[in-house]
C-alpha cells in the first residue's frame, strides 16, 4: 500500500500579476535582484499588498509549506517509498515530489528550488509542475478513498483514521496547506470523507506528522 | 506531570569571532546590513568559513532548530502547557522558551528573534538566554530522569519511552539538536537513560513530534 498525500489548496505562489508593482513586492524584488514574477508571495514581506488580494488570509505561506513538507519528507515512511506527496496550490497548479526527492530544510534554498520549478516547469529533478485542480488531481491519482482532514470533518480517532487508510486499495489523504480558512466546495465535493482528528485546529505539519506515524505504526 | 524537553548541543550560535573576517562572512553581513558578530552561524551561507571550524559538522544548523521547535510548539501539549522547552547550544548557551512562546513560522522572524535574544540578552518577551553547560541546565531544572535519544541507545518502543516519562516525577527529555554526531561524553553522563527509537537516525523535529504525540496520548 502506497500512500498518496496531498497538501491541498496550499498557500504556495508566484506573486501575482496584480500585485506585482505594489512597493513591497517591488522592494523584495529589488532586494533579492529578481524580477517580482519570479518570486514567491509571502505574507511576510507582502502582507501590505496581500491585503487586497482575494482570499488574501490563505495565500502567501510558503513557510508553511516548507515545515509542512519537511515534517512528512522526514519520516521513515516516506524515505522508503511508503509516501506519494503532491503539492496543490490555491491557484490549481499541482508540484509533484519525485521520488525520494528531499526537501531542503533550508528555507532559502527551499524558496529557490519552489521558484525555479514554478517559473522554468515542466520538472526540475526534485519536482514536476502541471496545472490541476484539486478534483482532477485526485481523479488522475485513481484513489478509491480519498479522506480530507478539517476541523468541520466528522470526530475521528488516530486507530480509525488508520484503519479507513489501511482499508483502502489507494488511499488519498488531503490535509489542507493554508493557515486560516476551509477546504473549498469543490475540493469538498472531490472527497469520500472528512474526518477531524483534533478538537482544536492543527497546523498542516502536525496533522502530517500524526498521520504519517500511525500509518507507519500499522503498516508495520 | 510536565514534561521538560531539551534540544541538546544545538547548532545554533551567533558566528565565532574567528570566523568574522571570512568572505563569506562579511559578505552575508554586508548584504544584511548588520555587524557579523550579530548573526547566526548558518551553513547555507558560510559553508566555506566552518570547512576550518571545531566540530564544524556539528554546527551552524539553525534552520534545523527553527523546524524542531516548530514541531514542538505546534502540538496540543505546547499550547496546554504540557511541556517546558530549553535549547542548549553547542557553545553552552540555554534558550529558555517562556510560557506558551510561539516561535514564528518564517524562518526570517525567526532568525531575528533569536539573534537578538543571543546579542541582547537576557531576555526578549518570548525567550530568555542564559549559560549554561547540559549538566548544569538538567541539574537546575532539577529532573528526577534524563532521558537521552540517540541511535546510540538502547532499542526502545515508543510504549516503553512514554511509560518510563510517565512515571518520572520530572521527567527532561534530551534530543540532539544538530544534523550529525552524537551526544558529548559530558552531556551522556548526565542522563539516565540512552534510547533510540528507530533504527535509522530521525531528524530532531521527526523524534520531537513522535514522543510529544506519544506523551499526549498517554497522559489523556
């Protein structure tokens, strides 16, 4: 059993065009010595310009997706082959780890290597970059049970959820890569189950951590 | 019961004045606009300098502290107060984590927190510095069982390690919090315990997220 996680609706883009001549964005451009299409939105050093920016609270966290992926590269179950990642973002373009490829924990580097793959596509030898929604992402994966994480889902226990994992010939498990806000409709509707494994809201490198360890724990 | 975690050894310390001339050095400082004696020694950018640096290896990794941290704080237990966070340093300095700090998820925020909580001491709101050797730091806090993670210890479940930090009146467990090495002779003799958990070497932020979800679960 292969496990197939996707961040999904992540938090992760280039700066959009409309953005792209706000002097915050022009000044980090500026700074950095690249064009300000070529480098991340990041709420840190945007946040001026992301406030009138639709949907503005979910975008721009790409340290987020950082820790993110680095808390599901780190496990064992990835590092032997036991985890598919993919990267949906809020703009519907979809990065693909490649096999056993390794996350730099560095975030510059990390912020280079995501802006290379995002401008130069279609793959780097890290990653490959297609334009999907969350929907066909998950038709194209071919998973026959795909269970999305969120504090709306119904209450469910870590020995549950895993066993609803191990239950299935390809299991799909969406955990959302933003820091404020839901699932979108769609991404909703593109689901088998929404399950909550908290009370309380968990960041997406947590819910990753959780899930990966127990499905470590019962795949052994 | 509270739970006291130490990042031990950690590869976190401002540049060492012998490195301060470096190339590589000066340049990031220049670039930054900040005296090298103000920033943090960090691989990514004075990989030339630490090729003639003391336990070079063992050092200059904040990047891998910040994600440590960030699996720490991130869990149900942080927030409830469950557990007591130190980072002690290679260079034998303690970063004490005030009640329910929460460290910033940009690495930017973060590498400027704690280079003005290394350079202005003793305290900043969120972090208060002292010096201070492993030994000393475990005595002070006056733990009744140190227990260790290392791939040098001895073979341990999960179920065992929860069950031995359970049934400690303060318990401190002690990660290492650098990418390679092991633990100093010094820093073994204060422990009680030597565990690993794993066969494989697991980066600290993967061994902090397992055996605080563990504690949780045990201690609920």
């Amino acid at each position: 059993m292969k496990l197939n996680l996707v961040l999904a609706e992540s938090a992760l883009e280039l700066v959009p065009s409309e953005l792209r001549n706000d002097p915050s964005v022009v000044s980090d451009a500026k700074r950095r010595g690249v064009d300000a299409s070529r480098i991340l939105l990041d709420r840190s050093f945007h946040h001026r310009a992301m406030l009138r920016l639709k949907d503005g609270l979910k975008r721009g966290r790409p340290d987020l997706v950082h820790v993110a992926l680095l808390s599901i590269t780190g496990t064992p179950l990835y590092s032997e082959g036991g985890v598919k990642v993919y990267v949906h973002t809020y703009t519907n373009e979809v990065l693909e780890l490649l096999e056993k490829t390794r996350i730099p924990k560095s975030y510059f580097r990390f912020r280079g290597l995501v802006e290379q793959a995002l401008t130069e596509r279609p793959r780097n030898g890290l990653l490959r970059v297609s334009e999907s929604s969350f929907e066909r992402l998950v038709k194209d994966v071919g998973s026959d049970s795909v269970i999305g994480l969120s504090t709306q889902g119904r209450k469910t226990s870590m020995d549950e959820l895993s066993a609803m994992i191990g239950a299935a010939r390809k299991p799909c498990v969406a955990i959302g890569g933003f820091a404020q806000g839901h699932f979108s409709p769609k991404s909703l509707e593109a689901m088998d189950e929404l399950v909550r494994i908290h009370d309380k809201s968990l960041e997406a490198h947590v819910v990753a951590a959780r899930v990966l360890y127990e499905v470590e724990k019962h795949s052994t």
